[in-house]
C-alpha cells in the first residue's frame, strides 16, 4: 500500500465508525439528500453469502469484461490499498476521487458508518462511468439491512456458499435465521442464483425464497464434476473443462461455477468462457506467492489463504493434505472467528503452527492466545512478533510449503511486504 494511500484509509478509520451498525436508514438518508444517484447505476449485480462472494465477483467481471462490457465493481474488504475495493470499467479509483466523494456526502450533514460511506463513494464513482456498465456489489455482513441493498429490480442477485458465520448477528443463533437474513430480503423482480450449500442450508434456502416471485436457478441445474481426473462445468445444453494453474481448491471451483453459469445466462459465449477461465486468479485466495519474502527461502514455497471461517479452512486444510512436503503454518486470527474450531481443520496437515497478531487489527487475537488454542489442539506451536520473526522460526534446509493463513487482513500485510 502507498503511505498516502494508507495515511487515507487511517483517517477514514478514525473519522468513521467502523463497528458494524445495520441499519439502512442512515445510507438512504444520505443518498436521498444527494439526489438518489444509486438510481442512475444500471445492470446491478449484488453478491451475497458467506463463502466465496468475491471470488463469483471476480470471475464474472473476467468473464463480462472478456465479452467487452464494462465493468464497475464494489468489494470488501481490500488486502493492501483502499483503491482496491473500486474498480471503475478499466481502472482503480482514484485518491483524488475518493476524497472527492466523501467531501460532496459530508455536506449532507448525516453520520455513517466506514462501510456505508465506502459505499456511497462507491455509487458516485460509479454513476460517471458507461450507462451501461455492469455494477457487480460484494454485500457486508449479512444483507437485510446491509447498506448495498439499495435495489428493488437489480439485474440478478447471487448467494453463495451459506454457512454458521456471523451467528452473533442474528437471534436466534441459528443457521434458519442466518440464510433468513441473508436471502429473506432478495427482490422479487430479479433472477436469482444460489450456489452449492451443505442439504440442510439448501433445503432452508428454498423454502424461504418459496414465495419468492423471482426466476432462481438452484445448483443442480449446473454442477461442477470431476470425471476421468478432469474436472467440468456442466450443465443442460454444455460442457466446459476447467483447468488453470493458478486456481487450486475445490471451494474455489464452485465459485468459478456459479459465475460461469450468470455468464452464460448473461450471454456470454462459451468460446469465450472457456478462453477466459485459464486467465482467471484470485488475489489472497489459496494463492502461491514470490517475491521480497521468498526470495531467500530455498526449496520453500509460501502460500496465503485468507480463510476464516470452517468451510473455506475446511477447502484449504483438503488442499494442503495433497502434498507429501511438510507444511509449516504462520497464524493469525480476528476474535470473532471462532479460531479453536478453525484450526482443528488442520490436524495432520502441519508439522509446526507458528501463531502471529495481525498487524494494526484491533479486534486481532494476541500471538500467545491462538498459541494456547494451538498447543490445546495439539498442535506444535510456537508464538511470533511479526512476519519476519516467523520466518525464522521456520528451517531453512528442508522442502516445504509456507502458509499464512488465518484473515483477510492478515494476508493482505502480507502482500503489502512482498
């Protein structure tokens, strides 16, 4: 991240709340000051879910932008530069612009939230793009109040992966009322696309969005299957193979399935789709890296995952167990996430755990705390100050595999250093 870029996002920090607060009215208060400009953004995509929402967003804005549309898209959380989380039809946001923005929303007067004003930045940015551009949202926590549901008749709006997070959100604790947060409140005047659930969360699902007036599209109308050591894309009328070196888990797939499947529905040729999936990485997502930090680790390559909840630790712990190298972990953890079911993903899969505080993280676990969750699980473990520090507690000689793991924010430090 650029220090001007950082200097920004601290202020921001500072000046805004950044405690989640849901509640819509603060955000449809602001934009009805400033003339309703979500209005003017057409071909409105939002994603929802657990698991796996930027990794759909991400595929479908290679898939689209392949076919020569324009794409603008809203993400979150960014790994090392705010500018990330807004793309505008070819390029980043602008500083400039970001500051420019949040000074026209301040003259309303009104108190947002970090998330909500990052959003309002997000739609005026957006709105001096093409008319016809494609608007691809990544939602928040959940999505019943979450401030990216502003659409009534969106183009299409797609569920991913629903799981048990977020559960100190929603009362009852329970995963009936999290999927009914997060897909009670769809509009009734879109297409809706749900992707693969565990039985149970799909048989919820359903049965909330019963009287959901919408057009959906269920998983099971398109699969991903694995067939003579190959794995595919299948649905009715096609056959796609899927194969890159650059996306390597099974969770990560489905992803590329779901967006698959809006693309084809979208128009999208499937010449194109097909060129285009080879092309496709993820940025922080099971994600082989070099540079600064491996360039003096001989026989070593460094993966970071950005898992932090038990499906997506799950996918990586299936990946990593493919490998006959010892694999050494470098950890760090947000409170809320649940760290001492996390980990036991990975028993069997790494020979050391080295636990470490994600840097300028507040809500981050202290080193010696996911230490004592470590050595509780049985783990080897052994606590860090930082990244470097971790490094060195890692032999050198052996053949191995590096993974840092564990948060978003964690990964994205990460990045920033190499």
């Amino acid at each position: 991240m650029s220090q001007t870029s950082k200097k920004l996002y601290q202020k921001l920090q500072k000046q805004y709340s950044r405690r989640i607060n849901l509640d819509l009215g603060r955000i449809k208060n602001v934009l009805g000051k400033l003339r309703n400009p979500e209005n003017e953004l057409n071909n409105v995509i939002n994603i929802i879910g657990s698991d796996g929402k930027n990794s759909v967003l991400t595929s479908l804005k290679y898939f689209l932008e392949a076919n020569k549309k324009k794409v603008n898209t809203f993400t979150s959380p960014h790994l090392y530069d705010i500018r990330q989380r807004f793309w505008l039809g070819n390029r980043f946001i602008s500083l400039k612009e970001i500051k420019k923005y949040k000074n026209v929303i301040e003259k309303t007067r009104q108190k947002l939230t970090l998330f909500e004003l990052l959003t309002c930045i997000y739609i005026l940015a957006a709105t001096k793009t093409d008319y016809d551009s494609y608007n691809l949202l990544e939602s928040g926590l959940l999505f019943k109040k979450d401030s990216t549901n502003l659409w009534s008749y969106p183009l299409a709006q797609i569920a991913t992966n629903i799981n048990y997070q977020h559960q100190e959100w929603v009362h009852p604790k329970t995963i009936t009322e999290i999927c009914r947060q997060k897909v009670g409140s769809l509009s009734k005047k879109t297409k809706i696309y749900v992707g693969k659930q565990k039985p149970q969360t799909s048989k919820i699902i359903k049965n909330i969005l019963k009287k959901n007036s919408s057009e959906k599209e269920f998983y099971g109308s398109w699969k991903v299957i694995n067939k003579n050591k190959k794995k595919y894309y299948k649905d009715k009328k096609n056959l796609i193979n899927l194969s890159s070196k650059k996306i390597h888990s099974e969770g990560l797939w489905e992803n590329v399935g779901l967006a698959i499947k809006v693309a084809l529905d979208l128009g999208v040729d499937i010449k194109i789709i097909k060129k285009t999936v080879p092309k496709i990485e993820f940025e922080g997502r099971v994600q082989f890296i070099s540079g600064k930090l491996t360039k003096n680790l001989k026989k070593t390559k460094m993966l970071v995952d950005g898992c932090h909840s038990y499906e997506s630790c799950k996918n990586l712990a299936h990946f990593l167990g493919k490998f006959k190298v010892p694999v050494y972990a470098i950890w760090g953890s947000l409170r809320n996430k649940n760290p001492d079911h996390l980990i036991k993903n990975f028993k069997g899969i790494f020979k050391k755990v080295i636990t470490i505080k994600i840097p300028n993280e507040p809500s981050s676990m202290s080193s010696f705390d996911l230490y004592k969750i470590a050595k509780k699980n049985k783990f080897c473990s052994e606590e860090s100050k930082n990244i470097n520090d971790a490094l060195k507690k890692i032999p050198k000689k052996e053949k191995k595999i590096i993974v840092i793991f564990g948060s978003l924010y964690l990964v994205g430090h990460v990045l920033s250093m190499n």
